[in-house]
C-alpha cells in the first residue's frame, strides 16, 4: 500500500461516515454495523478493519466486508471518487492555510510515516489520482486477502461457534 494519497481517499470512500461503502451499505441498508474503525500499518503493509455489531450478525459482517474489500470498484464509481477526491484536497488547502504548514507536514509525514514527503507533492498526488488506481489498490487487497486474519473480541461465549473464514 504504498501510495499514501491512495490510501486516504481508498480510507475515505470505504469506510468514512458518511460517505464511505461500509457506512452506506453495511450499516445504512443492511443495518449489521454499529461503527467502524481502522488503520493502516507501514510496517506491516497492512490494513487492519474494526467493526462492531451483533454477535449474531458477526458472520454476515465478515461475508459482506470481504465482498466489499475483493471488489471495491463494483460497489464505487468515478463519480465517488472525484467527489472524495476533491474533498480531501479542499481539506488539505484549509489545513495548510498557514506559514509553518509545509514543515509541520513533512515533519509528521516523516514521525507518522517514516518517508520524506512534501505537501505539495502529496497534493499533487491526491490530484493524479484515477479510478484505475483505487481499483489496483483493490486489486492488491484482493491479492492479499488470503493473508487475512480474523479477530473476534466477545465476552459472550457463543462466539467459538462460529465460523468466520474470509
């Protein structure tokens, strides 16, 4: 997962409230998800999902996620993506509406991050970003998808009955 700037608007449309899959089709029209939450980890090269809902819809949240995540570009359009995109830029260009705001993003770029990475350059890359790109990013998780990991956290002992395979 290489490309930050895809990985925030990817972040964006699948799992931010409002507008992201998850929270539309997951929570909205299936009503399976109370919240979601998740991260991407450099050192991993991992994206880590977590969401909470009913121990009896557990298996159905593991069945839909994983439909989601190994197709993401039949449940997203171009359209989503320019609407996010352009969000993201507009959030950047308020954020970095200040004197110190270059440095301060090179120097959290590079704590949070471990790379260099100017804002300028990070704008531009928000602004080269293309469906075919969210739809690689989706294809390299659906690569990938056979490393996953399922974690249940339940205090309810029911939750040993199930079987959550991706």
């Amino acid at each position: 997962f290489g490309n930050r700037a895809i990985r925030d608007i990817a972040w964006e449309l699948l799992f931010s409230y409002p507008e992201g899959v998850f929270y539309k089709i997951m929570r909205e029209e299936l009503g399976l998800l109370y919240s979601i939450d998740g991260s991407f980890d450099e050192s991993l090269q991992m994206l880590a999902v977590r969401m909470s809902g009913e121990i009896g819809n557990a298996k159905k949240l593991v069945e839909e996620a994983s439909k989601i995540l190994l197709n993401p570009e039949k449940f997203l359009s171009e359209n989503d993506l320019e609407v996010i995109k352009n969000l993201q830029i507009k959030r950047q260009e308020i954020s970095s509406d200040n004197p110190y705001a270059p440095v301060e993003f090179l120097s959290n770029t590079l704590l949070n991050y471990g790379v260099v990475e100017e804002l300028s350059d990070y704008l531009e890359d928000l602004k080269s970003i293309r469906f075919a790109d969210i739809k690689a990013f989706g294809q390299e998780i659906a690569d990938k998808s056979s490393q996953s990991k399922i974690v249940v956290v339940s205090k309810n002992s029911e939750i040993n009955d199930l079987d959550l395979k991706v």
